[in-house]
C-alpha cells in the first residue's frame, strides 16, 4: 500500500521541466498549424497577437482537461504527481483548474510562484494556494516478496 503526500518543490520543479518540453513541442505544432494552413492566403493569415491568443486557449483546454478529467498532465504522470482539490484530495473541479491555470501565468513569469513556495508552510505554489489546489506525491506500490 502506498501513501500519498505533498510532493516536495525539487520534484514539483522537475515536473515543471519535463512539462516545459511537452509545451514546447504541443506550442510548435499549435503555432505550425494555422502557418500551414493560411499561409497561402496572406490575407487570411492570423496576426501575431491572435496566434498567441489561439495558444494560450489550447494550452489551457490541454490542461484544465487533463487536470479535471484525470487528475494529471503527461509530466506530472512520469513524476508521480498529482493535481488534487486541498479540501477533499479528489481530482479539482473545472472552475479551480481554470484559476489555477490563469494565475499560473502571472505567477510565474513575475517568480511570485517560486517565491511563494519558500514562504508557504506546506511549500506550495501562489497559484496552487489561490485555485484552492495542491500536487501531491504518490510513490510507486511496494510488491510483497
């Protein structure tokens, strides 16, 4: 039986890393995508402020639907980590994963969400804080010999 806890700030970073690459490649295709398909047509070719728009609704609908729907993005599943309402340990609700979402983008750009987790008694992020959510750590099932 395993036991899950708060997942540690080295690990909720290390997380952060390997979701960065898995952003980067989504953020290419998503960009590469309306290039391809408008390029032709120069007109019709979104401007660069658009296109930024267009990729911060993807990446939001990439995470909030896997937060709410599984609890976890493809990183946090190679970490073993998981997104979890703070009051009831469940998978977080739509609207929590939304502000966690939003609040992420301001929080670290500014370092407020690193910040944050030195003066945070549990450790955690700003924005974790704000949504009313927490990532914890479940580590691997011990088989009995």
């Amino acid at each position: 039986m395993t036991v899950a806890s708060i997942a540690t700030r080295q690990r909720r970073l290390g997380s952060l890393l390997y979701e960065a690459l898995v952003i980067l490649a989504l953020a290419i295709f998503l960009f590469l995508l309306p290039v391809a398909l408008f390029s032709g047509v120069v007109r019709l070719m979104p401007g660069p402020g658009l296109l930024w728009l267009y990729l911060f609704i993807l990446l939001g609908v990439y995470f909030v639907w896997c937060w709410v729907r599984a609890g976890q993005t493809l990183a946090m599943k190679t970490w073993r980590l998981w997104l979890v309402d703070a009051r009831t340990s469940r998978r977080p609700r739509a609207l929590q994963a939304i502000v966690r979402y939003g609040m992420g983008w301001i929080c670290w750009p500014t370092g407020l969400a690193l910040l944050w987790s030195f003066l945070d008694p549990d450790g955690q992020f700003l924005h974790d804080r704000i949504a009313g959510t927490r990532i914890i750590y479940e580590p691997k099932p011990v088989r009995p010999a």
